[in-house]
C-alpha cells in the first residue's frame, strides 16, 4: 500500500490509480491488461470495472460462442453472457485462485446460465431433451492463439472413446441431464455417470498431456 | 446414499443435474473433502470444453451492457454493516467486534484498525458461503450483528456468514429461524465462535422473509423463546 507512482522504475509500466477503498486505503495496480487471469478476477473482486473489462475481452468470446453452442439463439446466448459475467462481477469474492483456474471459474457461470436457459427454453417448448448439438463452427476470426485452444480441445476430445465423447458431448454442449442421458441413450444412470466420470478424467489427462492453457 | 452422492461430480461438473440434484450434491460438497478436491479436476476439464465451442465474435454492444448494469449494481448493491451493536442485555456474552465489513461487490472496507486476521477470516467465510450457494447470491445486511445473509440466485437456499459471534454458552445454542408473515420457523443451530463460519440454513427462505438468530436452550426450540439478537434485511 505504500508504492507510489514515483516507485515505478524507469520503463516499467505505469501504475494505475484505482479509486480509494472505502476507509482510505488506496489500491494500486498494475495496468489490467499486465494481470494474470487469475489477478485479474482479484481486482475484479475488488469491484475494479475496468478488470471486468478487460475479463469480457479475455473471455468474452468464448463465452458468446458456448452460449450461442447450447442456446442457439443469438439473443438468449447474450443474456445468458451478459447475466453470466454480472454473476461474476458479484461473486468474485467467492473466487479462490487455489482452486480453480479462474477461465474454468468464468466459464463455468456461462456455462450453467446458459444450460439453465435452455433446459427453462424447453420446458416452455414441450421438447424436453432438445436438439442435438451442432458441430463447432470454424472462427470467425484468425485469433491464432484461440484457435490453437479451441484445436488441443478438439483433438483432445476426438481422442476420446466414442461413447465417453457422446455423453460428455451431449451433456456439457446439450445441457441434457443425465437422466434425459440415460433416456436418450437407453443406457443405465449408472453407465452415463461412469462415462461421465471416466471421459472428463481421461480428457483433462490429454489436456494436460498437450500443455493447454486456457489461460 | 453417500456413495451415490460421490458419483454426482461428473455430472456436476458437467451441469449435467437437474436442479434437486445439484442441491443435494452442494450439500454433500460441503461436508466431502475428496469430492472437492475431485471435483476440481472434472471441472478443469469440463471448462475446456467451453475454448472447442468458440465461434463467431459476441455483438459489440454487449460489452457496454455488462459493464453499464455492473456500475449500475455497484452503485446500488453496495452493502455496508452497520458497526457493531452487541451490548444487548441478551447478549453480555457475545464479544464484541471492532471490524467493521463491507461486503457484496468484494468491497472489503474498515476501520483502518481491523486487523488482517479478521478481513481473512470473513473473506473465508464469504468465499465459503458463495461456494456453498452460487457465485450469484444474493447478500442481505444483517441488523444488530456483522455479517450477511447470503441467499442463492434463484431459490431460497441461504446461509449466515456471522463474524466475532462468540461460542454458545454452556447448555446453550444459537438458533436460527427464518420469520415469514411474522410467523418464525426453527432454521438451523449452530455454535459460534471461530471467525467468520457460514451457517448453511436447513429452511428456504422465501422472498419477503427475514432470518433472524436467538440463544435458545441446548437442542433448540421449536419456537423462540430468547430476544433476537440480530436479523437480516428483509429478502
């Protein structure tokens, strides 16, 4: 709390003066663009909006484009964004860095706000066990470092026995349950869960194999 | 029943459980240690899959939203406690607490005095909490104590993050009891003492409720019979 701006050695990067705290203290930071995710999310929950900012433009893509995955409708997958990062802007404090990475801590809110929409968007339908999921679209830009994510994931997931893929495919990119799993797939809950379990550990195995970061 | 509950982190970490499910496995989470650690992993994996789903770019605008209803929350949502009001008749043997906590946004804000020890201690509690509930939970001030009740987006769901409450006397617990339309229902006991502990609610409480805490004799009662020492804002 003592740095000041004449800390700042030659060539560092600027220190930016957030608003004081409450009580007097003043927080400084690096500019938000120097955090790590995880630092970012921190100052996210020191109610900084210009780390939220910078957050939607770290996750803000892959977020819309899970949304849209699940949802399908334009609309929908950006009210399920728009509540999803408001959850976040709320919740931060709930956020601890030994956890979780904080991409899987974001994604995770866009994740279940989007599979709650969809799951309310059938209901009103009558259609309880939905479309299946349509095979991911190419980007629409050439984010390299996106893609080659976005690759590893894929690859990783074609690596997969086909029925593990199946059910993790159907459940995280469907938002079915495991019950309207185990219906659509005429299988035991106890088969889908197993393949559940075992397809999500053999996958984060891969992942790490590949060295993915998601951050 | 337990080991069916373990089996729940897959599909957890999917968001692959229907709603009762999923309350029934945050129940467990809580009290499982090898779950959460389990499920730290699943879930690791099951973030990735969020980067294989990547498509066209979001609409611009809705940057600008998000941070416009975010400033519009902050500006609103803030919650500052009160500072300690404890010397209650009722309540000689509770300590009193010099810190005074902010909290809502992950404003964390204080008399300059309050020690690190006590922020950490209430940062862990809430972290808790909001684990326990959902990064989305609602958080209502308590009146007469420092704390929050903290209610899960939603649904009824809830729980009290209470801080520097000292243990329950002899013979003696704290109570909890959420109060609709002036009717009070038992909620839940607990100890006190040690930091700032959540106590997760064995009631919903619905919107319009309030929860409210008494010291009751060992056991609980069924309806209060001490003063109320504290209670939250209405939900």
């Amino acid at each position: 709390m003592s740095a000041t701006i004449g800390d700042v050695r030659p060539g560092a990067l600027p220190l930016v003066r957030l608003r004081p705290a409450a009580g007097g203290r003043e927080i400084l930071r690096k500019d938000v663009a120097q955090l790590s995710d995880e630092a970012l999310l921190e100052a996210v929950a020191d109610s900084d909006e210009a780390a939220l900012g910078e957050l939607y433009d770290r996750f803000g893509r892959v977020a819309y484009g899970l949304a849209l995955r699940i949802l399908r409708d334009a609309t929908l997958a950006e009210d399920a964004v728009q509540e999803a990062f408001l959850q976040v802007w709320r919740g931060a404090t709930g956020y601890r860095r030994e956890r979780a990475k904080a991409s899987t801590w974001v994604l995770t809110f866009v994740h279940r706000r989007a599979v709650d929409l969809v799951r309310r968007e059938e209901r009103r339908r009558g259609d309880p066990s939905g479309a299946l999921p349509e095979p991911a679209g190419p980007g629409a830009d050439d984010a390299v470092v996106a893609r080659s994510r976005r690759e590893i994931v894929q690859d990783a997931l074609s690596r997969l026995p086909a029925d593990q893929r199946e059910a993790i495919e159907l459940a995280y990119y469907g938002g079915l349950t495991q019950s309207e799993l185990a219906e659509r797939l005429s299988q035991p809950l106890g088969t889908i869960k197993s393949r559940m379990f075992s397809g999500l550990q053999r996958l984060h195995a891969l992942l790490v194999e590949a060295g993915f970061e998601s951050a | 029943m337990s080991s069916d509950l373990h089996e729940l982190a897959a599909p957890y970490a999917l968001d692959a459980l229907d709603a009762d499910e999923r309350e029934r496995f945050e129940r467990h989470l809580a009290e499982c240690e090898r779950c959460s650690a389990q499920l730290a992993e699943l879930q690791e994996a099951a973030g990735a899959l969020a980067f294989a789903a990547e498509g066209p770019e979001p609409p611009p605008s809705l940057r600008g939203r998000i941070l416009e209803s975010a400033r519009a929350e902050s500006s609103g949502k803030v919650v500052a406690f009160p500072p300690h009001r404890w010397a209650l008749p009722a309540v000689a043997t509770i300590a009193a607490v010099a810190a005074c906590v902010a909290i809502g946004l992950g404003i964390w804000a204080g008399s300059l005095s309050h020690s690190l020890d006590r922020e950490r201690s209430a940062k862990a509690g809430y972290a808790r909490a909001f684990e326990l509930l959902g990064g989305g939970a609602q958080v209502k001030a308590l009146a007469g104590g420092e704390g929050a009740l903290l209610v899960a987006p939603g649904g009824g769901k809830a729980a009290l993050v209470v801080c520097g409450l000292s243990p329950a006397p002899a013979g003696r617990t704290y109570e909890a009891w959420v109060i609709e339309d002036k009717t009070p229902r038992p909620a839940g006991l607990f100890r006190g003492g040690g930091g700032c502990p959540p106590v997760l609610l064995e009631r919903e409480v619905p919107a319009g409720a309030t929860v409210a805490v008494t010291l009751e004799r060992k056991g609980g009662a069924q309806r209060p019979t001490g003063s109320i020492l504290f209670h939250s804002a209405a939900v």
